[in-house]
C-alpha cells in the first residue's frame, strides 16, 4: 500500500473546489493547477500576464516547498495559457525560478481558466 500524504500550505491559495493543493504519494508529489491567486485576498493579483505568471510560480513555489522539495524537484511542468503568444514571457520568467536542468513541459493553450486567470500550471514533483 502507498504512503499518501495530503499537502497544504497558508502560503499558496486554498483550494477552490473539490482538490487538494498537492498528493504525495511515496516520493512523488502530485501538484494541483496553481493560479494567480494571492493566497491572503483569493483575488486574482492582476490583469498583467507577467504578474499573474509569476504569482502562479511564486504559489507553486510554496507548495513544493510545503511538501518537502522546492521548484527544482519538479520533474514535469503543464502550462495552460488562454493565449499561446504569451508563452515567450512565460519562458523569460521561468528561466528566473528554474535552472538546467529544466522539467519536462508541456504549454497548452485552452478557452478559459479559473476566475478569468490567462494562466494556470500544475506538475509533478520527485522528493
């Protein structure tokens, strides 16, 4: 039987529905879709996409590291963007939270997201 761990942390936003922020099962952590969100207002924190993108870091940040790892444990990275030609900023900011060598990534455009958000990402994480 697994060793399943349910993580939270004050330092991301709560949940908004029926998930837990992360799953850990074993070594592995399983983080749910993070936007931007300020964990203290649950209010989105912008209309910038450069804002929003690194709030969702910043709460991906605190939830890696509510479940003992850190941004450089992450082993795959989805990124959802309600408009793909944002995904150069998303690199440009992510190149300030990662170094080589980076996760495996997937950038996937979709309709909508959350609250209005124009980005979401989740991912896995190895501790």
């Amino acid at each position: 039987m697994p060793n399943k761990a349910i993580i939270h942390t004050d330092q991301a936003p709560a949940a908004i529905g029926t998930y837990s922020q992360a799953v850990k099962v074993n070594n592995t952590v399983y983080l749910s879709g993070q936007i931007p969100l300020d964990p203290e207002t649950m209010k989105i924190v912008s209309d910038d996409v450069a804002v929003q993108i690194t709030q969702v870091f910043d709460n991906l940040t605190a939830v890696c590291e509510a479940a003992g790892g850190d941004l450089s444990s992450i082993v795959k990275l989805n990124i959802f963007l309600t408009d793909l030609s944002n995904f150069p900023i998303v690199n440009e900011i992510m190149g300030q939270y990662f170094a080589e060598p980076y996760p495996a990534r997937a950038a996937i455009g979709v309709r909508a997201l959350p609250k209005d958000s124009r980005v979401e990402m989740d991912g896995i994480m190895v501790v």
